[in-house]
C-alpha cells in the first residue's frame, strides 16, 4: 500500500507486520480505527528468511487461529513447514485491506508535549495517538563472547542465519544449546549423516504424544495456554523460561537426545570455556538429561491427573524409560576435529529506538497485559505477554483484541510494579548487549 508517510498522521501507529502486527490491525480494522503497520522488511519476514529448510512448527495447526483466520488447510493436526507458514501470513494479509507499508523501518519513538507520539522513519515522520510496538522479542541473535575465541578456520553461524547441512563445510559440528532451536538443528544434522557434538543446556523437554493425542491438545483442553502470568507467583522467571523442546517434523515426534547419544551424537555439558583449542564443559550433562525428562514426565503426571478429575477415557500408556546414560561428563573437546559451531544461544531485545521511559533496569518493558506506564504505548508478541499462548499463533489474537478494546475504550495507563532501574530508558548507550528474551 502506498502512503506519504512525512507528516502523516493517524490514531494508531503499529510497528511490525508480522503475526503480532497484523493480528493488531485486523482487529483495529473491526473496530473501525485507522492506523497504519510499518514493517521494515515484509510481512512474514522473520519466518521467511531466519527459519531453516526444514523448520516446522511445534504446535498442530488447529492452533494457528489468528483474528478472523483460522488455519484453513486439511491437516489440523499436522504442523506447518516454513513455506507454508509463510503462505499462512501472505493469506492473512490479502485477507483483509491491511494499512500497511513494508520497507519502512521506524528509527525512534518519542511523546509529544501535549500528548500523542512522533514516529521516525526511514521514510519521514508519522505521528499518532497511540502506538503498538508489535516488533516481537526476537531481534537480535545473541552468541556469547567466548565465540570469539574459536579459531578463525572454525565456520560460525547463529541457529538464525542456519539453513541446511550442506551450507556447513565438511566435518564435525558443534550445536551450542538445546532449546527448540538447537535440538532441532542438531536433528537435522545428525539425520544427514553429520558428525553432531552438542552442548547440552538446562532447557526441558515435553513428549509429542501421551495417552492417544498430542500433548499440546490435552493442555490446551486443560486451559494451559489461556492462564494469565498473574496468577504465577514468580511471574518475571515465568517469562524467560526457555520453552519446551519438541518436533514436529515428519508429522511429530519427541526429541530425545538420549537416543541421539545412543545413535552416536556427542553430548556434554554447558560450555563453559574456550582456551589454546580446547573447548570446556560444565559437568552437568547427567543433571540436565535427568531434569528435562522430569520436565516431560511431570507434564505425563497433570495429564492423568486431568483425566482423572474429569473422568475421561484414555489409552493407558507405558512411561519414558531412559534409553542411555552416560558414563562419564566429557569435559573437554579439541576443536581440531570441528569444522562449523552452530549457536543456538537464544535472542535478544533491542528496544534503543524507543525515547520513553517504560523499562525497567533489565531493559524489559513495563506492561500489564501489553498495556505500559506511558497512556497510549502498548507491546504486543511478546512471550507470556499474558498467557503461555501470547506469543504464539494461538493467544497473540486474544491479546490483541484488549488492546484494541483498550485504544477504542480510551485507556488509561497500566499500573505497573517496576522490578528495578530509575524512571528513565535504562539501557546503555555504549558497549550495549541486547537484553535476552529466551533460546
């Protein structure tokens, strides 16, 4: 959509175009709101282009129920591969006439004295009454300092720029982290026939299947993704949990690294250290195993107890068994042997281009349910923004949705209880390191 966007001005201002953004704009769009989406490359973009080969999603489509769209394919319990889930977002955009203009980046957010706020762009300056950054939590790829130094002839690449086996030169790899990405890369690489080494972190794991469904239906049944991070009682660890690694590749399957190890991947612990070639682990390798697996087999026991409680008929089912132990904590690996390290060690925040003063001293915006300290600045996408499903197909609708009713209602400012920091962007001008959101 073409605009002359210096000087522009509209009631609402949303800045990003992917699901967040979109699903923002459907609903002000119901609600007879004008705004505009600025997205800095194009809808989908994040999907598009920092997604491998054979990524999928690791829930059932039947989740992907965006405003007004809900998945309209014939596979509701499969998972949508990389394309396909870029169709999804191109569909949801031809949808409805979307206000939005692609290749326009926005470069600072400030008040205006009086009220309102001025939007700068690459393309001029808007202003609006309200804004909803909907830019999600992943901007930047974070890789830790010690990468620096691995010798140079080592090929390094973050689980975002990752695309196939065949893009890493000849040789071993080393997969650092085990979230969703990492496991997943790992898997990927090993299926090809790889050489895999994986520093294995403290993320837990969750089965694809239990008792004749996918584990994410009975949770979903249970009202997992619906329960608002109010009700934790330590609601800022809640946030920046790492999520649950699964698959679902190939119609789905859990991800066991054990049966990686027992099928020749290498396992360690937390890399810790990198010195004269040699890498080093923490030795908590059997401690990270065991708590992933009592992660999985604790979502098993609320399963049951469910059912129970709600005297449902399901097929029993044997519990996990581990299939392999290691022997002893690998401590050591000389990185003669490895050709390409692949980090998958999570992302960051980068929030400079916001002037006002809605984050706390960890860098995180101060919001309730996407509603921040400042009257007409809102975040939407981000993790746990209220619920599991917030930054998900699944729930970024609904929070999108009160944000709307929120602007149409003439919101007041959140009251929200600072964790730390002074009133005042706390984030440092100089040597700044993105604030991490999770792997």
């Amino acid at each position: 959509m073409n605009f002359q966007l210096d000087g522009l001005h509209r009631p609402v201002i949303v800045v990003g175009g992917g699901q967040a953004g979109l699903s923002m704009s459907h609903c002000l769009t119901t609600a007879g709101v004008g705004h505009v989406v600025l997205e800095r490359a194009s809808a989908g973009h994040e999907w598009r282009e920092r997604r491998w080969d054979s990524f999928c999603l690791v829930t059932p489509n039947w989740q992907c129920r965006l405003p007004g769209f809900p998945y309209p394919g014939d596979d509701p319990d499969g998972f949508m591969v990389r394309d396909d889930i870029v169709a999804y977002l191109e569909d949801y955009k031809k949808s409805f006439d979307v206000p939005i203009v692609e290749g326009v980046e926005a470069t600072r957010l400030t008040k205006v004295p009086g009220g309102g706020f001025r939007v700068a762009t690459t393309q001029g300056e808007l202003t609006a009454d309200h804004v909803v950054v909907a830019t999600g939590p992943y901007q930047v790829p974070l890789k830790p300092r010690l990468a620096e130094r691995l010798p140079a002839a080592t090929a390094q690449l973050h689980s975002s720029e990752y695309r196939n086996p065949e893009q890493l030169p000849d040789g071993e790899v080393l997969v650092v982290g085990t979230g969703q990405s990492g496991c997943q890369i790992a898997e990927d690489l090993h299926l090809a026939g790889r050489r895999v080494h994986l520093a294995v972190g403290s993320a837990p794991r969750v089965a694809r299947r239990y008792r004749g469904r996918d584990v994410v239906a009975w949770l979903d049944d249970m009202g997992y993704y619906a329960r608002g991070i109010d009700e934790f009682a330590d609601a800022d660890a809640v946030r920046f949990r790492a999520n649950h690694y699964v698959t679902g590749r190939d119609g789905g399957h859990d991800i066991d690294l054990r049966a990686f190890a027992r099928e020749g991947m290498q396992l360690y612990g937390r890399l810790t250290d990198v010195r004269d070639r040699t890498l080093t682990f923490a030795p908590d390798l059997r401690r990270n195993l065991d708590a992933a697996d009592a992660v999985s087999e604790g979502i098993k026991d609320s399963i049951d107890a469910y059912l129970t409680r709600a005297n449902i008929e399901a097929p029993p089912e044997p519990r996990y068994t581990p299939v392999w132990q290691p022997d002893d904590e690998p401590r050591t690996l000389d990185t003669k042997g490895i050709s390409a390290v692949v980090w998958s060690t999570g992302f960051g925040r980068d929030h400079r281009w916001i002037d006002v003063p809605v984050f706390d001293g960890k860098g995180y915006p101060t919001h309730r349910r996407g509603v921040t300290t400042c009257p007409g600045l809102f975040f939407l996408g981000l993790p746990w923004q209220h619920t599991w499903g917030s930054g998900r197909f699944c729930g970024v609708g609904a929070d999108a949705e009160y944000l709307a009713r929120r602007i149409v209602a003439g919101e007041r400012a959140a009251d929200v209880r600072w964790i730390s920091g002074t009133p005042r962007n706390t984030e440092p001008a100089d040597d700044w390191v993105a604030p991490r959101t999770v792997a």
